[in-house]
C-alpha cells in the first residue's frame, strides 16, 4: 500500500509532462507538413552540388 502512494503521483507527473510536451510540439509546428517528411523519404533526388 505505501508504493502506491509513490508511484501515483509519479504516475500522474509523467502524464502531465507527456502532455505538456505534446501540446509544446504542436504550437512550436512539428506536426504541420505530414506529407512531405514521408515523401522525402521516399524520393529518390539527386542533390544539388552548386
């Protein structure tokens, strides 16, 4: 009984900090061009060599 009363709130501050860090990538931008990270992958380009 007295590890639940550790690991609960752990549990709950890892949750929070999970969040925290999804919400900070959305408004910093990391999800906005889905498609064209996974088109690059697969493209097959030469690169440029100016």
């Amino acid at each position: 009984m007295s590890a639940l009363l550790f690991l609960i709130p752990v549990a709950l501050f890892m949750g929070a900090l999970g969040l925290v860090a999804f919400l900070w990538s959305l408004k910093s931008g990391q999800f906005d061009d889905l498609e064209g990270a996974a088109e690059r992958g697969l493209l097959d380009e030469p690169a440029d060599d100016d």
